[in-house]
C-alpha cells in the first residue's frame, strides 16, 4: 500500500503549483481581457490556451482541443454539413411516417348509455319543470325580493320577538 502525500511532499507540492499556475494564467487572461481555456487531463499534460475575445474559439474547435485533436476547418465543416444532412434526412422521415390520428374507439359507443342511441333530434323532448319539489309547491319557492328587502323583514321579525319576550318578561314578574 502506498503512503500517502503528506504536507511536505515534493509530489503535493508540484501538484499545488501546478493547479495555482493555471488559475493564476486564467486569471491574468482576464485582467488582459483575453479568452483562456484550459485542455488535457492530467497535471503535466494539462496546458492554457489564450485567444483574443474577438477571435474566440468556437465550440466545435474546443471540442476538438478538448479531444487532443487538431482543429481542421475544412473537416468541421465537412462534419457540420453531414450533421444538417442527417438532421434533414431524419425531419423528412418523420414527416412521412406521420399518420393522422385515430381513436382506438368510436366514442359515440363508448358513451351510448349517456347519449343514447337515436338520432339527437328524434331524441330531444322538451322538458317540463316539476310543478312541486316535496311538500312546497314550485311556485311559492320564487322569492322575487332583493337582499336588502329580504334582510329588512328579518330585522323586524327578529325585532318584534325581542318586543314580545321583553312584554312577556315584564308581564310575568309582576
């Protein structure tokens, strides 16, 4: 089993350096107003690239630093076009596989103990209101008062009966 780094090490310190640098040219970068991207994987390989912000990298051009190749633009190209070819090819695909949508079923079966099964106008019957809902008949249930008229006779309902318990109670303790 190996021992790990201590504090002191030579090998933690290298690594601390190099980690410190990279950020340090970052940061440097950006104080000069430069674009800076860092590529490879590990400590001695990793290296920082600087590009004028003008002259930015595209993301194709990273990808390809990224994957330790070499940016060619005629093969980006060549990939981009054979990328929208495809594309074309699969968005012309799909339009043609494109059916109509159907139902699995007719929903006038589905629903023909709702709707039933004549035709709507042979079905349709004029409907007449119920003349009396339980004991009440249908036509005293129509109060044609506003709010206000019907809170006003509640008021004086509730009134009258404060005036007779006060007459009853008065009456009967003397």
């Amino acid at each position: 089993m190996e021992k790990p780094p201590t504090v002191h090490d030579q090998e933690s310190r290298r690594k601390f350096m190099l980690s410190a640098s990279i950020s340090l040219r970052h940061d440097v970068a950006e104080v000069a107003g430069l674009s800076s991207f860092s590529f490879g994987e590990d400590e001695e390989g990793r290296y920082v690239m600087l590009f004028k912000k003008e002259f930015a990298p595209s993301d194709e051009e990273l990808e390809a630093y990224r994957k330790g190749e070499e940016w060619d633009p005629q093969k980006a190209e060549e990939r981009r076009r054979l990328k929208e070819q495809a594309a074309l090819e699969m968005e012309k695909a799909s339009r043609t596989q494109k059916r109509p949508a159907s139902p699995n079923s007719n929903y006038r079966d589905k629903y023909s103990h709702l709707i039933g099964t004549s035709a709507a106008k042979d079905a349709a019957h004029t409907l007449q209101a119920n003349r009396a809902y339980g004991c009440v008949p249908v036509a005293n249930k129509r109060d044609t008062r506003s709010i206000e008229e019907a809170m006003n006779e509640i008021r004086a309902k509730k009134r009258l009966k404060k005036g007779e318990e006060e007459a009853t109670g008065s009456g009967s303790s003397v």
